[in-house]
C-alpha cells in the first residue's frame, strides 16, 4: 500500500509544544519507526500550517495514494473544507488526533471532518497513527 500521512498546523512541532498533551517525540522520529514496522508498504508523510495547502494535498493524494492517515489539528473543528475534500477523493481518510479531543476544551469536542472520513482514532497519542495505518490495511484486505 501507498499510504500518505499528513498534518496540519502546530503538529510540525511535536516533542517541543505542550508535551503533557503532545509528548516528547519529534515526528519525525516516530515517522521512521513507522515505517521499519510496515516496510512491505510505502509511508509517505506531509506537513503543512496552511488550511488550502492542505486541501490541495488531499486532492492530489486522494486519487494518487491508497489511503490517508490525516491528523488536521485544530482545523479538525473548524473547516468543513477539509470535509468536502476528504469526499471528493476516492482513497478512503482516517481521521486521528493525539490526544482525546472529548476530554478537552469544549471547542474542540466536535469534528467537522469525522463524518466525511472512514474512521477515527483519538486519544491514543502517536500510536494513534499506527492504528490508523492498521485499519487501513485491513480495510484493503
């Protein structure tokens, strides 16, 4: 499989922002750990602060890849454009979040991208992308 990761804005700064939230890891180090456990499939890995940039990410990937690891940080409860891009592309988008977005503040309880992807994994921390990579190799199977 061809599976794209790709994070939104403040995740490019993960293992040095609020780590009783985020932790201590860099991405990048745990991106390298993903992909030693999956070498038989192909991980690809995107970053960007910008909502439209993005967009356009989903809707290249999403016609290029078999699937979508997306972790759309604080966009998650605020872009319904993240929403139509994840159903404008046929590879099927699973939503993850580090932390549980339910046991923080208010506004970040709802998801505007979580009825428009294949599945969500909050809470998990990093691992939370590992499971994510999971079901989307079995939903291939």
């Amino acid at each position: 499989m061809n599976i794209l990761i790709i994070n939104g804005p403040n995740l490019n700064l993960l293992g040095k922002r609020e780590k009783t939230i985020y932790g201590e890891r860099s991405f990048d180090d745990f991106l390298e750990e993903l992909r030693r456990r999956y070498p038989e499939h192909r991980i690809d890995y995107f970053q960007s602060n910008i909502e439209g940039v993005l967009i356009d990410k989903i809707q290249e990937a999403g016609y290029a890849c078999d699937g979508i690891v997306l972790n759309a940080g604080a966009y998650t409860h605020t872009s319904i454009a993240l929403g139509d891009a994840i159903r404008a592309v046929p590879a099927p988008v699973v939503e993850v979040h580090i932390s549980n977005i339910h046991a923080r503040e208010e506004d970040r309880h709802r998801s505007m991208i979580a009825a428009a992807a294949a599945g969500s994994i909050i809470g998990f921390g990093l691992d939370s992308y590992r499971l994510a990579i999971e079901a989307l190799i079995e939903k291939q199977r």
